[in-house]
C-alpha cells in the first residue's frame, strides 16, 4: 500500500490545538498489571515529540487487552508512569501527563478542556466500551469530539475497523504518525524489494496459519528457508521420515503447489538438513541430534540442528533484503532455543536490510539481545503479517 503523503503528520497544523492519537499500549502486564515490556510505548515517542514541540494538546488513546468489563487488571493507567520515565529520559519537553479514567463523555471533556499546552492526557481503556470492537457511530462520534484533530499510529491495531481507528476519521481531519511510516515503508521495502536477493525465513508452529505469507512471498523471494515446526510438513511432502514430529497431512498438497510455484519461478526452497529431536517434548531424559535430513521413528523435531545454523546463515548472507517471521525451535524452552538465537544472533551481523516481524519472533530477538542488529522490527504483530500478505488494512486504506 502507498500512503498518501498529505496525510503524514508533518503536512498537518497542530499549533495550539487538541490532538486525539491512537496508539498501541496494549503491552504486557504482570498480575498487578505491572507494565513488562515498554517497547509499544517507547515506539509512540516519536509522534508525541512531534506534537509536543508544534505546542498542541495530546489525548493519547489505546486498547489494552481483551476486557469483557471494566477492570482493574486492563487499565491503562500504570502506563503513565513508564510514559513519564520515558518522556524524561527522552528529554521530550512535556508539560505534565494525567490519566482520565474513562474515554468518552462529559467527564472527560471537562477534563481535557482544562488542559494546557504540552500537556499529555492517557485515557481509559476504550475496549471498556464494547462499541469501539462495533466501530459504532455514535461511539466514534464522542471520541472524536474530544479534539480537534485526529493522529493514527497504532500500527498494532491498523488491521481492525474499530471505533478509534477507522471510524472516528469520519467527523475530524485526519493524519498518521511516524510509527505507521516506520512501519509500512520498512515492509514496503521488503515486498517491493529493489535490491536482490531477498530472502525470507519463515519458521512456527503452523503452515495453516502462515498459508497467505507463503503465498505472498513466493511471488516476491528469490531464497526462501523453512524452519520450525513447518519444516517438517515440508520434508514429509518430499517423502522424508519426519518420525513423531508435528505435521499437517491436510496441508501437504498445498506444499507441493509451493514447490512447483517456486521450481516455475526459480525460487529456492531451502529446508533443514538436520535436527534436535526428543522423544517426548515435555519429558526428555537426553537431547538427540540427527546424523542427517531424516529423523528416527519415535522422535520429534524440537530445534534445527547445528548443520542447518550454518547452512541457513549462509543463505541468509546472499540476502540484501531479509524478512523474517516464525521462530525456528521450540525457543520457549532453553534446551530448544539455540537455532532461534542462533538465527538471530546471524541475521544480526549480515550487512542487508533486516526485517523481523511477528508476536514470537520480535520476543526471540528480544531474548538474544540483538535488536540493534535489525533494521526494523515490526510491532505489528497479526498486523505485519496480514501487510506482507497483501491484504488492504482497513486502518491504512482511509490513508490511500
Ligand atoms: P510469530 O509469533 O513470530 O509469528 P509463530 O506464532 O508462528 O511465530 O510461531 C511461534 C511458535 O512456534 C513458538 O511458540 C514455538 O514454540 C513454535 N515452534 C517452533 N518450532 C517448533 C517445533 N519444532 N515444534 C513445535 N513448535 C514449534
Ligand atoms: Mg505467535
């Protein structure tokens, strides 16, 4: 997709106005809803600088979580306290920054039209209210009537028609923000890569939920490696012995249509040529690798062995454009990372343009402690995913 330019947010005019921004705080919370991981709100930073040094008002406003009812455990407001420490170490020249305990109504409004300038509001969590999911009129209507104009940067939630992502730019101007830049025109590097080879690993639990990635990449990737437990509905398409692996009989025909896709296109498939097996993914007594492609009876695939490591970074350095997506072990378990790390640790070091997406494979990355080493880590998630897909995303298409 290709944004249209006017709606960047530097072509907007926010001096002394109300500015309402959806962003992505549905971060990770410990059992006294403790923030986690602070990369979502580190990642709104850029836009709120923006705002604050053109002097406007900000109401920053997010989802957080699956709420059925109004909770203690989805409020948003411990995010205020990382916001602050963030805003300060940042040294983001803010006024100050309250939590509003709601997110639409009179309250609310009073609320914010006490405001100053550079100031910062968080407000409720807007999936306390079931018409945000609804994208219901009426409901967009009351957000948007808290400001002036409206910015969209929560590229985490941009594949969702909700209320506060798509709805509310009916009834005030609209603009995106530097995240949905970062984000859509780091992907769009990829997809429409101009610098070849491109090489892309995919790696997971499941070829079913990965279909329309693969389906995409194929017509776009001139080297495309398989791990994880995916790799083995692949080796059994070839008529490989997977033993007791994870594999998905009914998805086998559509591996086979990959491979003659990508023999008709040039494209190389590559797979694992070795494994760490166990005999029982919960109770192991010792941690097996296989001599070769093939894994013995009674076995199952847990982690790519040292020969694929090396085999894999050597594609992977062909690569002046990588995407990756999908860890290449079970890298929950220690025993079972070190492909992941491996991996990640390699794509780190190669000189290209590296994109990681997706929930796993940003938190391995994470793990390894080589997030320097990535040209850009989608946020995105589900949303990173369905852009590479090809899929038009409903909160990018009021951007065209
Ligand atoms: P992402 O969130 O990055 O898109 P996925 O959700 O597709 O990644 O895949 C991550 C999951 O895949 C992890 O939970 C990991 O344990 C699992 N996985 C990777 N390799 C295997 C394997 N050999 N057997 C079972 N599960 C695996
Ligand atoms: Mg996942």
């Amino acid at each position: 997709m290709i944004l249209n330019q006017k709606y960047f947010i530097e072509n907007g005019e926010f001096f002394n106005k109300k500015v309402i921004v959806r962003v992505d705080y549905n971060v990770p919370t410990d059992k006294d809803n403790k923030v986690t991981d602070e990369t979502r709100i580190l990642k709104s930073l850029k836009t709120i600088k923006f705002l604050i040094d053109n002097n406007a008002k900000v109401i920053l406003i997010s989802h957080k979580g699956r709420p059925k009812e109004k909770s203690k455990k989805d409020s948003l407001e411990p995010v205020k306290e990382v916001l602050e420490k963030l805003l300060k170490e940042n040294n983001i020249n803010y006024n100050k920054v309250l939590f509003i305990d709601d997110c639409v109504g009179e309250k609310v409004k009073n609320e914010i039209d006490k405001m100053s300038n550079k100031d910062i509001a968080i407000l409720e969590n807007l999936r306390f209210y079931k018409e945000e999911e609804d994208n219901d009129e009426e409901f967009a209507k009351k957000l948007a009537s808290l400001a002036d104009i409206y910015v969209s940067d929560a590229f985490g939630a941009i594949h969702r028609a909700h209320a506060s992502i798509t709805g509310i730019a009916k009834f005030i101007p609209f603009y995106y923000g530097y995240l949905i830049k970062e984000e859509v025109d780091s992907l769009n590097y990829v997809l429409h890569a101009k610098e070849k080879p491109l090489v892309a690993l995919i790696g997971g639990s499941k070829v079913s939920s990965k279909i329309d990635v693969l389906k995409s990449l194929i017509n776009k990737v001139d080297i495309l490696l398989i791990g994880g437990a995916m790799a083995y509905t692949f080796l059994k398409a070839k008529g490989l012995d997977i033993g007791k692996s994870l594999v998905e009989n009914d998805r086998l025909v559509f591996v086979n249509e990959l491979f003659s896709i990508a023999n008709q296109k040039g494209v190389e498939i590559v797979l694992p040529c070795d494994h760490i097996v166990v005999e029982d993914v919960e109770n192991y007594k010792k941690i097996i690798k296989t001599s070769g492609i093939e894994i013995p009876e009674n076995l199952i695939g847990v982690d790519i062995g040292p020969k694929t490591i090396k085999e894999f970074i050597k594609y992977l350095k062909k690569g002046k454009v990588i995407f990756w997506n999908g860890p290449v072990g079970i890298f929950e378990n220690k025993d079972f990372a070190k492909g992941t790390m491996e991996i990640a640790k390699g794509i780190a070091k190669i000189k290209a343009f590296k994109v990681v997406g997706g929930g796993d494979s940003v938190a391995a990355v994470n793990q390894a402690k080589v997030e320097k080493g990535f040209s850009h880590i989608s946020t995105g998630g589900g949303a990173s995913l369905e852009y590479i897909e090809g899929k038009k995303l409903p909160g990018l298409e009021i951007f065209e």
